[in-house]
C-alpha cells in the first residue's frame, strides 16, 4: 500500500512539473490520428505461477492522439490483435488461437521532444478462435474445447520514439487481468513491437 501511494506521488509531481513548464512554454505538438501495424508475443498466464509458450502474431489499426500540453498526451486506439498460447509435450503443440479487437487507453507523456512513456488500460473482445493439435499431440483431449470468454480487459505499459515527421516505433506490454477460461485463472500476457504512421 505504502509502495503503491508512493508511485501515485510521483507521478503525480512529475505530471505537475511538467504542466509547470509547459505554461512558460509554447509547444508544437498537435493532435493527430494514424494508422499502426506491428508484431505480437502473445502468451497466457496460468495461475499467476506459470507461463505458456508464446504465439506469433500481428496487430493492426488506427490512433487518435490528442495533446493536453507538450509533454502530456491521451491517445485512444482500435486494433486488431492475434493472441493466444502454445503448449508442448514431448511428441507435440497446441497451439489456441484468438483474435481480438482491443479498445485501448493510454496516457502518454513526453519527456523530451521525441521520447514517450505510456500506460493505460484496455478492454479487449474476443471475435474468433482456433485450436490446432499436432497430430502426435496427447496432452490435452484433442475433443476438448476450448471456448474463450468474449471479453477481455487489463493495463498497458510501454515506450517508444515518435519523429517530427509523425513516424513512431513502440514497444508495449498488455497485461491481461481478467480470466480467459473459467478454469486455472488464465491471463493474457502480450508483447507488441509497432510501427506508426501520422495521417
């Protein structure tokens, strides 16, 4: 509790000094809108304890950025996000398939020009899913099914560098906080590696 009123603090005081600066500044950054593409890492937390295997995959879709002052910024999005998990055994894979479509909301701030820190949360809902079996696969009954939960939601965290020109490169972390199944707690677990381009 004590660790978690610190970090409010701080940012807190961060937000502030940074409004503080922009009062005296004029700043050039407008809001914008683009389109992103990138790379997914997408794994599911079991339990809290384990981890699956990590599924290859894309994202894609639009941002709208809006700047409340020159360091400190809100950008909402909609994309299209592969996720899902791999499991192996010694004779096989499984591999779960599911594809969503996230609504993510994220506080940017800008700690120079170019550099951006961001965290926020996201709901996401599930549109499709496949599950695939090795034909040697024997951990799982492979007439089992598995049927996600149509929604999804957790908080974002990440990073990246936006040029003058409006081209940005991000990393961000998506940890999943509510469960996908009704069984074993599983959470989703995702890396994104994007490319963004302003309209």
């Amino acid at each position: 509790m004590k660790n978690t009123i610190l970090t409010l603090f701080t940012a807190l005081c961060i937000v502030s000094t940074l409004q503080a600066q922009d009062s005296t500044d004029t700043y050039k950054n407008k809001s914008n809108a683009g389109l992103k593409f990138g790379y997914n890492l997408a794994a599911v937390s079991f339990d809290e304890d384990s981890e699956t295997g990590q599924r290859h995959g894309f994202h894609v879709g639009f941002y709208g950025e809006s700047f409340a002052s020159k360091h400190i910024a809100i950008q909402v999005e909609l994309l299209y996000s592969q996720q899902g998990y791999e499991v192996k055994d010694n004779s096989g894979t499984f591999t779960q398939k599911l594809n969503y479509i996230n609504l993510p909301l994220v506080l940017k701030i800008y700690p120079s020009d170019n550099f951006f820190l961001e965290a926020g949360p996201q709901v996401g809902f599930a549109i499709s899913h496949k599950e695939e079996f090795d034909s040697s696969f024997n951990l799982f009954d492979t007439e089992q099914e598995f049927e996600p939960s149509r929604f999804d939601w957790g908080m974002n965290f990440g990073g990246g560098f936006k040029t003058d020109s409006g081209v940005s490169l991000g990393v961000r972390y998506h940890l999943g906080l509510g469960d996908i199944y009704d069984e074993g707690s599983p959470k989703n677990r995702v890396w994104q590696f994007s490319l963004g381009f302003d309209f």
